[in-house]
C-alpha cells in the first residue's frame, strides 16, 4: 500500500490557485481564438459566403461542433491530455467560423454593448458562485431542464415564428447560464479543492480543459442573448 501524500495548507492553496488560474487561462484563449477566427472569416468575403450561402455548409459545422462537445465531455478520462487541450482549440476555432454570423447581423456598437455586458454579468455570476457557501447542485440541475425547455421552444418558434415567444426565449436564456455560470464556478472550485497531492499533470490539464470548456460554453449563449437585447431583435 503506498504512502498517503499530505500537503500543507499552504500547498494546497497554491495547487488549487495554479489549477483555477489554468481554467480561466485556457477559457480566454478558447474565446479569444474565436473572437480572432470570427472576425477574420467576416473579414474574407469569399469564406463568408462559403459558410452562409453555401447549402449545408454552415449546418455540418454546427454537427461538427456539436460532435466534438459531446467527445470531450463524454471521452476525456480517456483521452491523452495533449488530444484534450488540441479538440478544444480546434472546437474554439470551428465556431469562430460559424460565430461570424455576429459581424453581419449586428453592429459594432451592439457587440461590443453586448460583449461588456456579457463579461461583466459572468464575472459577477462567477464570483458568487466561487464565494456562496450554498450548495447550488439542485439549481444546477434545474437550470439544465430549463435549458432543455428552450431548445425545445427554439426549435417550435422556428415554425411559429412568435415575437413573444421569442423574446421569453431570450429572457429565459439569460437567467439560465446566469445561474450555470455559477453553477459551474462551484463544481470547478470543487474539484480544485478534492484533488489527490499525487495527481499527474496530464489530469490535471484535463480537468482544466473540462472546466475551461463548460465556462466557455456559459460564456458565449450569454453572449449571444446578450446581442439580441442589444441589436434589437431580429432585422
């Protein structure tokens, strides 16, 4: 039987601050590679209108994005952590491809509006969810039906075409990944808290690949409510 590892509270704070710092380190070069890949299709008009104009283009990218989503949650333990990190990168960038909608559809004053407003309300949502002392498992879960409900409404409205519907739609969105970009923060402290002194770098690179990808994830359906409040609906 190996020897239990202790550590000092000392290095545990360090190890839980170095792996929290990784999280958000790989989220903001998960969202910064989109922003980047985003702005440089809309600025080639030919890839443009490849992605948008082309039939079936622009749906096989969202297959593939999604495909790559349900991998990482579904494979990571599994997988190499170099592999890990590499389909995260690559899932940034696909769907900056297909985020490059945002520069054709809205103003530069409506994203960036929205963008300040996404990032302010997440750091909020993420500060409270690392400080609260209650423990937002049940929240969680409810949110995730919630956000069940609205793809389900989102899919109707495509044939209803309701105003109203819409923007509940839009409202509702909102207060979900408010609520799971706390959520969220939680699990990550969580885990940062419980796990093993002799765990290998390879995990713990995984792990902040995980988290990295879910506040991603919060991040960017935040982001887009965000721009129809403030692009005004739809043109």
């Amino acid at each position: 039987m190996e020897p239990m590892t202790y550590q000092s509270a000392e290095q545990v704070k360090t190890r839980v601050n170095a792996f929290i710092l990784s999280v958000y380190n790989w989220m903001f070069i998960g969202l910064g590679l989109t922003g980047v890949v985003a702005y440089s299709t809309f600025r080639i008009p030919a890839l443009s209108k490849l992605i948008f104009s082309t039939p079936g283009v622009f749906f096989a990218l969202m297959i593939g994005e999604l495909a790559m989503v349900f991998i990482l949650v579904g494979r990571i333990t599994k997988m190499q952590a170099s592999t890990a990190t590499a389909m995260f990168v690559a899932y940034s960038a696909l769907n900056g491809l297909t985020m490059s909608f945002i520069f054709l559809a809205y103003t530069k004053t409506a994203i960036f509006g929205a963008f300040f407003a996404t990032a302010g309300t997440f750091a909020a949502c993420s500060i409270y969810g690392w400080v609260t002392k209650r423990d937002l498992t049940s929240m969680g879960s409810f949110m995730f039906m919630g956000l069940i409900g609205v793809i389900i409404a989102s899919v109707v409205n495509m044939f209803l075409a309701s105003s109203a519907l819409y923007w509940a739609i839009t409202y509702i969105t909102i207060f979900i990944f408010v609520g799971l970009t706390a959520y969220d923060t939680q699990k990550i402290k969580e885990m940062a808290l419980t796990q093993p002194a002799d765990i290998g770098a390879g995990a713990v690179r995984k792990g902040a690949i995980m988290g990295a990808l879910k506040l991603y994830l919060d991040f960017i359906n935040l982001f887009l409510m965000m721009l129809r409040l403030f692009g005004g609906g739809r043109d």
